[in-house]
C-alpha cells in the first residue's frame, strides 16, 4: 500500500469530505495531498515543558480541518503560504531540525497529513532516532484514529476550543467539536497517560503524555468556565492545562464584526479564579499583555517568531 492512498478518498478529520485529494482536488482542508508546510525549526515559544532550553523542532503545515475564523495562525491555515516538499526533502529537512539538538519533533496541525507524517516516522524509526514526537492539534481529530497516532506520537497537546456546541458552530461550522475534541482527548490520555515529567520550568522535558490546551476568547469567559468543568468532570486535578490569554483579532474577524478585540484582564482573572475553584495541580497560565513575542507572522519564512529575535 503507498502511502498517498489515504488522500484517494479523504476520511482523515472528522468532516470526512472523501475528496480525492492525490488528484489534486482540495479537501475541507484547505489543500491536496501535496505537503505543504510554512516553517520548520526551533521554537522556544511553547510551554517550557515542550521548550526547554534547546527549542521545540517544530515543523507548521499548511491548510487546517478546523477552519477556526479566528485562527492565530490563519495565514498557514486559511492563506496557505507555504511551500510544497517532497517525502524526500521533508525527511532530510526533519534530519536537519534533529542536528539542532531539539528536544522533540513537534507536528503542528497534523492530521490532514498524516499520511506523510507516518511515513516519515516510519524512517526516522528505520534509523532509530530516539526523539520524542509531538502531536499539536486543534482537538477536532477523529477519536478512531488515535490509536494509530500513538503508535508514532509520545506527547499529545491538543486544545479544547469549544465546550458550547453554538460557539463552536459559529465560530468553525461544527457543533460536533465538544464530543469529538472530548471523545479524541480521552483517547489521547488512554494511550499516553498525562504529561510527564511535568517539570514547569522546563529543566527536564516532557518525554510523553497529553497536555490539553485552551485559548480565551473575549466574550466568551462562560464558554471557558464550561471548558474547565468538562474537562475536570472527565480527567479530574491531575490533567495537565495551559489557559491562554494570548488571544488577538485576525483579519477575518473585523470581516464577520466578532472578536474583534483582545481578552481583559477581568475575562481572564475569572477563568484562573475557576482553575483555582476545581483544584487543577498542573497549570499553565500566560501573563495578560497588550503584545505577545509569540504571536507569529508567516510572512517571515526564516523565523515566523519575534521574541526569537530579542
């Protein structure tokens, strides 16, 4: 079996689209089985159990399944500004990021290409390249398929976006995404355990297990206390979480007249004040800041990350 034949008839997110995608036809996805990716290298933006000291190799596709509107990253999820790479330039670039000394290989939004993604682990595991494989999703994954990123992934990090089904439709067109991004994540956890070492200072870096991650929306603190509570509900105090602050309207959101402007520091004080309330051990949490060093810009190909540059 090649390993293209998975694009033949798209079933790799939950939209199922079953467009043919090796024919150059684009999926719900936003792309064809061409792989496209926006920037590779070391990040040192991400939580530090994930950063470290060394950098996250982190390799950003193109195109995304969410097709969130306010999307932090739209201009590789919804611009799709990319390059494409053959199966034999993505292999020896990933060699590449690996003679960095990065902790981990860290795949963002990956599952429309995990075709590749498989192949590529396949090889590395050939030549028995001992780094850890991260999986960093936007939770929308199709639950069966988990067992099969598992036998290749060591870490986890998806987010959980939406627990409103209302929210989650309007915002990236499917009220599907609480019991789906729930359902995938409790999966993720029954495979990888929660994230350890957990080591917040980024000393010893996480080497498997899932961390679950959630972005506050401006208007929409109800949404995140949800949030925490089904998650709490489902996986109790020792789930791994970062809440995140950091979000910023996008062009699309001017466009739609919503979201249209940054968190305040009493939306987010009321969300840490319910991380506190339902007694969460293991918490990441962003300093409330008008600008963020890490807020990237794909128009800068070398190095998409400006606090990279400081």
């Amino acid at each position: 079996m090649n390993f293209l034949d998975q694009y033949h008839n798209c079933q790799l997110c939950p939209r199922k689209c079953k467009v043919d995608r090796s024919r150059g036809k684009v999926g719900v996805c936003g792309e064809t089985s061409e792989l496209r990716i926006s920037h590779v290298g070391p990040h040192f933006g991400e939580e530090p159990s994930i950063s470290g000291s060394r950098g996250s190799g982190t390799i950003f596709f193109d195109g995304c399944s969410s097709r969130c509107f306010f999307c932090q990253n739209y201009q590789i999820s919804a611009a799709h500004h990319g390059e494409i790479y053959s199966a034999d330039r993505f292999f020896e670039t990933v060699k590449d990021l690996i003679d960095k000394k990065v902790h981990n290989l860290n795949f963002v939004t990956p599952d429309h290409f995990w075709p590749h993604i498989k192949e590529l682990c396949l090889k590395l595991r050939a030549l028995s390249f001992p780094i850890p494989k991260v999986f960093n999703s936007s939770g929308y994954q199709l639950p069966e398929m988990i067992s099969e990123y598992s036998e290749f992934m060591d870490i986890f990090m998806p987010d959980f976006k939406f627990a409103d089904p209302d929210l989650a439709r309007e915002c990236m067109g499917d009220e599907r995404y609480p019991e789906i991004a729930l359902e995938a994540i409790r999966e993720m956890v029954d495979a990888r355990g929660f994230l350890d070492p957990w080591d917040p200072s980024g000393e010893r870096v996480a080497e498997r297990g899932v961390l679950v991650r959630h972005l506050v929306l401006p208007g929409h603190v109800e949404n995140s206390l949800e949030t925490l509570d089904q998650l709490h509900a489902e996986f109790g105090d020792g789930l791994p979480i970062s809440v995140m602050s950091q979000f910023r309207p996008v062009p699309a959101c001017f466009a739609k007249n919503s979201l249209t402007r940054g968190v305040t520091p009493q939306e987010y004080d009321l969300v840490l004040a319910k991380v506190k309330e339902l007694g969460f051990e293991k918490v990441y949490t962003q300093i409330l800041s008008d600008q963020t060093d890490y807020l990237p810009d794909f128009n800068n190909s070398e190095d998409p990350f400006p606090g990279h540059r400081k």
